[in-house]
C-alpha cells in the first residue's frame, strides 16, 4: 500500500483554514467515558447547529484520548487559542461553541487556563 503523504491530506482538508478546533478527552480519567463521547456529541451538533462546519472559517471538533488533567472533566481545549475548560459536559460544551467558538467570549466561570500573555 502507498505511503499516505500527511501535508497533502490537510491541504485536502483545508485544515490551514480553520476557525477553530475543539478537542474533547473521550479517553482519560478526567470523567465517565458515556459523559465524555456525549459531550463531544453535543458539541459536533452545536457547530452543525451554529453553521460553523462549512467553508473556511469553519470548526471542527475531536475527540482526544487526555488532556493531561484528569479531575474536573470532561476537559476540553479550544484551538488555536489554547484555552482549556473543565466540566465539559454537553449542555456546557454548548454554551462554550456558541459563546467561545461563535461569538468569542472565554466562558470565564468553566475556564481553568489559557495562554498568558
């Protein structure tokens, strides 16, 4: 089987032009893994809801395996911006596209870090 070249696959997805990418722990200790693939769920319907999976510009969510803090969770982090947020359960996740991702507003009261700077 051909070698699959990885740059040619992201220029495929466009992924240089996304808006941002929001990245769930279904994988660690930090919550259940039923509230974990639920909330990535729910936050793949939000932007679905929200118009922001098409074109340029647009978001795209996945699930990871952890996110290195494993209390508080579901944890999630939303790219390139590099802020991180705990208790990412699915009615919270929907808050942070809709308010982080859609309208740019840190959701400060689930926020646990973010860049200093």
């Amino acid at each position: 089987m051909p070698k699959k070249d990885p740059q040619r696959i992201a220029r495929k997805l466009r992924l240089g032009h996304l808006r941002a990418h929001v990245l769930v722990c279904t994988g660690g200790d930090c919550g259940s893994r039923r509230q974990q693939k639920d909330a990535l769920k729910e936050a793949r319907r939000q932007v679905k809801e929200l118009g922001l999976d098409r074109g340029d510009g647009r978001v795209v969510c996945t699930g990871v395996d952890c996110l290195k803090i494993c209390h508080g969770g579901p944890i999630a982090v939303v790219w390139p911006d590099g802020t991180f947020y705990r208790d990412a359960t699915p009615g919270n996740l929907r808050r942070i596209v809709r308010e982080h991702v859609g309208e740019g507003r840190v959701v400060e009261e689930l926020c646990i870090a973010r860049p200093e700077g």
